[in-house]
C-alpha cells in the first residue's frame, strides 16, 4: 500500500477515510498486514481498499481504533465481536468476552474495570521490574485456571493511584501500569516476603525536584515495613528502607513523601523520603 498519512475504504460499498496511525494504533491486526501489503487488497474504481463487512459494525470498530473507547450504537456485543475477531483485534475482543462474563455472572450488578492474569511467581526470580501486559477495558478481575505446576496466589489488597495498581498476594506485591494503547502492564514484583503483606500504600508520582519522579511503594508484612522505589531499573536499587515496626501496623499510608504507620496501641511511624530517616512516636490510644 502506497505510504500515504491518510487510507481509503471502502466497506462493503460505504466509503472510509482515516488515517494509518489510526488504523496502526494497535499493533497485529488485519490493519498492520494490510498496510504493510502482507494481504492482497482489491481497490474499487476510486482507488479504494475494498473490504466486504458491513459498514455500520465497521464504523464501531474504527470509533474503536480512534477513541480506544466502545460505543455500541444500538449493535449487538455478539455482532461487534465477531468484526472484533475478523479484524484482529484483540483487546476489543477481550474486553467483549469478559463482559459477556460478567452479563452471566452470580456476584451481582457490580461493573469491574480490568482482567489481569496472575503472574507466575515461579518464574520471576528475586523480584524487581517486570513486563508482561494484558489487555483491559470493562472487564472484571477473575481467577484464571492453574497452570500445572504453578499455584496462582488469591489477591488479598489492592490499591491505586493515577493509572497504577498496586496488587498484594500472599507473599509478593506486583504493580501495574495503565497503558491507554494495550492496558495494563506488570512493572514490578516485590522480592518474596517472610510473611504475608497485610497493609500496602502507594504513591506513583513523587515529585523531588529537578523533574525527577519517585513511585513509592510500602508494604507491612508481619512487624516489618519495607519501602521501594518501583522506579528503579534494577531490583537491587529498588529497596529504599526496612523498619521493624515491632508491633502490627494497622493503617499505613503516604502523604505526598511521607510514609505514615499507625497501630492500635498508639504507635506512630513516620519516614521520610527526603531525609530517609524514620521517626518513632508512642502516643496514648
């Protein structure tokens, strides 16, 4: 196909305009092969491409392509679907089968936002970044099938800030990234922790000058908190600070660089990223 910015259709004898970045905005589709001429194409008497599927299920799957968003116009999801499969592509497939899920499932009218598959903790090694994505859009978190050999771990907490997620299974803590182009995103797995995580905070966007940006995560695990910075390249630099707390932390969250513990007996932990020091405080309950 000629490399010009901007491609004609013509589907099913309505015409199209639109441009390849829209039509390459997600990668191994039918749009990539038929753009890089992998496909054969027949052109009708303007020069058009022409595709034979019906023009209306198109116009949703180009609104697609160019908003990453789905407006059904009246269309049946089993109908968009099926576009969805002939053209390859598969996060609209995805989040179209987990909604059809979640049309048949018992947990009641509760709308999920993502599937993530859990990650394979016998693979990952010590921890640190990581990547692997999976697709999202109006979908919900389920348990996929164990792998023979492999025992998926139950998610105990999550929490989320801008477009990450912080997720806590029974001995790790993974971290994910929202991507608009293919969804969410493994970034990091936390080094394999003594004893289940029982409070998690997050902050991915710490701001400490000179344009540098941290992303902090803390974790209580028994009477230890553990701080990292998921922002490092390596697991080795990804640690920051351990505190033994010493008692059962109850609450734990940041405040813009400050991480805050708190127990019911009245214990007060504070660290601070610019100082890395921890402060301890008894106060009365």
């Amino acid at each position: 196909m000629a490399d010009s910015q901007l491609v004609a259709l013509n589907v099913g004898g309505v015409r199209f305009c639109t441009s390849r970045e829209t039509l390459l905005s997600i990668p191994g589709t039918f749009f990539s092969s038929l753009i890089s001429d992998r496909i054969p194409s027949a052109r009708d008497e303007s020069g058009a491409v022409f595709i034979d599927r019906d023009p209306t299920l198109f116009s949703i799957i180009l609104n697609y392509l160019r908003t990453k968003r789905l407006d059904l116009r009246g269309q049946s999801m089993y109908s968009v679907q099926t576009e969805a499969e002939f053209f390859g592509i598969q996060p609209l497939v995805r989040m179209l089968q987990l909604v059809e899920d979640h049309g048949r499932s018992t947990c009641g009218d509760i709308l999920f936002h993502a599937y993530l598959q859990p990650p394979s903790f016998d693979v990952v090694g010590d921890g640190g970044p990581a990547s692997s994505s999976w697709d999202s859009n109006m979908a919900r978190f389920m348990a996929a099938p164990a792998r023979s050999g492999v025992d998926i771990d139950p998610v105990f907490r999550i929490v989320g800030h801008q477009n990450w997620l912080a997720a806590t299974y029974t001995h790790r803590v993974c971290c994910y990234r929202r991507k608009e182009s293919f969804g969410w995103e493994l970034v990091f797995i936390s080094p394999l922790l003594q004893s289940p995580a029982h409070q998690i905070a997050f902050n991915s966007k710490v701001s400490i000058g000179n344009n540098q940006i941290k992303r902090l995560l803390a974790v209580a695990s028994g009477g230890n908190i553990c701080v990292w910075d998921i922002s490092a390249t390596d697991a080795a630099s990804a640690e920051i600070t351990q505190h033994d707390f010493a008692s059962t932390v109850d609450s734990l969250l940041f405040i813009g660089p400050q991480l805050v513990a708190l127990s019911s007996v009245g214990k007060v932990a504070v660290w601070s990223l610019m100082t890395r020091h921890w402060k301890v405080q008894q106060v009365t309950p």
